[in-house]
C-alpha cells in the first residue's frame, strides 16, 4: 500500500526589529542584503576593489562575500577587473533606464538634448529627483572642442547644485538621503544662501549661475513637469562662456526653456507657463 507524505509546512520566518511606531512586519534575508550593500559600496567607487577590501569596509569576513560576489557577477550585476578587483557593471544603470517611466521620459527628451548639444556646442544633461538627492539620468556631450560634462549616474545633494535647487524650488522634498553620494557628490555642498535662492527660482521660474564651481561657466536649468504639475526632472546645461564657441547666454537660455516647455509637454506635463506659475505660488 503506498504511503502518502504530507508536505512539510514552512516555518514562519521570524520578522527583524521594525522601527519605532511601525506595526508593520520587517522580514531579513541576510544573503539578499549582503548582495545589495556589496552594490552600493561598488557604486561609490571610482577604482576597482578587491575582495578582502569589500569585506573590510562592509565589516564581513572574506569566505562570508566570496559566494555573494560569485553569484553578483555571474548574473551580471558585477564585473572583475584586473588584479582579482571588483567593480559595478552597468545592468544596473539599464535596468533602471528600461524601467517604463525613465524610459518614457528618456526616449523623449534625449532627441532635444542633442538637438541642444548641436545647435548650441554645449553640454547638456538632465537630472531627476531621487529619494531626497538628484540623480543624473542622461548626459550629451558637447560637440566642439571644448565642454562641461557630467557624467550620468552621478548624485547630488538637493541643494547642492542648480539642478536640485529647481527641484526644491518646484516642491520636491529634500529628506534624508539614503545612500552615500557618489564621489563627486560628495565633494559638494549647499551654499548658506540656499533658501533664498530657492525662493529666487520659484519667483522666475528657472536657475542660472555663474562661477558656482567652476569659473567661466553658466548653469542654466529649467524644470520639467509630468502630468500632475509635479517637477519630473530638470533640463541642465553648464554653458561654458568662452570665446570660440560663439555662443550668447541669452539665446542658450531661450532654447532651453523652449526644449524644457516641449518634453514637458510630450509627457502629458500641461501648459508650461501654467506649471511655472503655479509654482511661483508655493510658499
């Protein structure tokens, strides 16, 4: 007579300590969270790291990272480099950009960048909103002879930049980061005065400064907005003031706003004059 075994049923997993005043669950997977904090220390890194110096910095033994790294860099998420040293490869960065919303918002206005890259010689690059920092999600390089580029992928602090300073402008929240800024991040930090410059951009609708931190150069910025009047990203272009470019700062100002106004308006973000002055009214 054949047996019937029943399936043996799971044991409840036991939830790790929540955080104050929050009823809900919070389960650990020890395995899944050495993988992510071994990818966000490589995106930090500007040189290949070896194993031993992973584990050091993460405060993990050798033999407990060997698997996760082995694993990592089997699918793909990792690369290894020269010397038995690991780095971040850039499945990360596509599947982020693969994601239909960047994608969308991608699609549309890396076409105006170039057209702006081209008509202009300048740099241009945009950047989005992204848990309390701005990311730099595209970047299209000048053209001529000479250029400011930044590259795509870069974090900054909110107020710390143009960019971030349209963004709090337009209503985005600065928070708490929660990541470490990438190098060049790092490196910058807001200026006393950024309240007042906040209040300034909302008043005029867009940024532009010269000599922040590099001398001879512009950023222009203009904000973007998606169909609920939020700002989506900014439009950035660090216009290098020299003179073989041949190029005013009036015309480049111009042309951006008029790229801006038009993906702002071929991702569903309304009437562009409208979205600005709604958001010279935020206090």
């Amino acid at each position: 007579m054949k047996q019937t075994v029943k399936p043996q049923e799971e044991a409840p997993i036991a939830p790790a300590a929540a955080d104050d005043g929050d009823t809900q669950r919070v389960y650990a997977v020890p395995a899944l969270e050495k993988g992510l904090d071994v990818m966000e220390f490589l995106a930090g890194q500007e040189q290949p790291v070896t194993l031993t110096g992973i584990a050091q910095t993460l405060g993990r033994s050798p033999s407990e990272l060997f698997r996760v790294l082995s694993v990592l860099q089997r699918r793909g998420w990792i690369a290894r480099a020269a010397g038995d040293t690991y780095r971040l490869s850039t499945r990360l960065f596509e599947l982020a950009t693969a994601y239909p919303p960047a994608k969308r918002l991608a699609d549309i206005a890396l076409p105006e960048m170039r057209a702006l890259a081209r008509e202009l010689r300048q740099s241009c690059h945009l950047s989005v909103p992204d848990e309390g920092e701005i990311l730099v999600s595209l970047s299209v390089e000048a053209p001529g002879p000479a250029g400011v580029f930044v590259r795509a992928g870069t974090r900054y602090p909110l107020g710390a930049t143009a960019s971030g300073r349209v963004m709090l402008a337009f209503g985005c929240e600065a928070g708490t980061p929660r990541r470490s800024p990438t190098p060049e991040g790092a490196e910058r930090k807001a200026p006393p005065d950024v309240e007042a410059r906040v209040a300034r951009i909302r008043a005029r609708g867009f940024e532009e400064v010269a000599g922040e931190w590099l001398a001879g150069v512009i950023d222009i910025c203009w904000p973007i907005f998606d169909a609920h009047g939020d700002v989506a990203a900014v439009l950035a272009m660090p216009f290098l003031a020299v003179a073989p470019l041949r190029q005013e700062v009036d015309v480049a100002r111009g042309r951006m706003r008029a790229a801006a106004e038009e993906i702002t308006r071929a991702i569903g973000g309304g009437d562009y004059q409208n979205r600005l002055d709604a958001g010279g009214r935020r206090e």
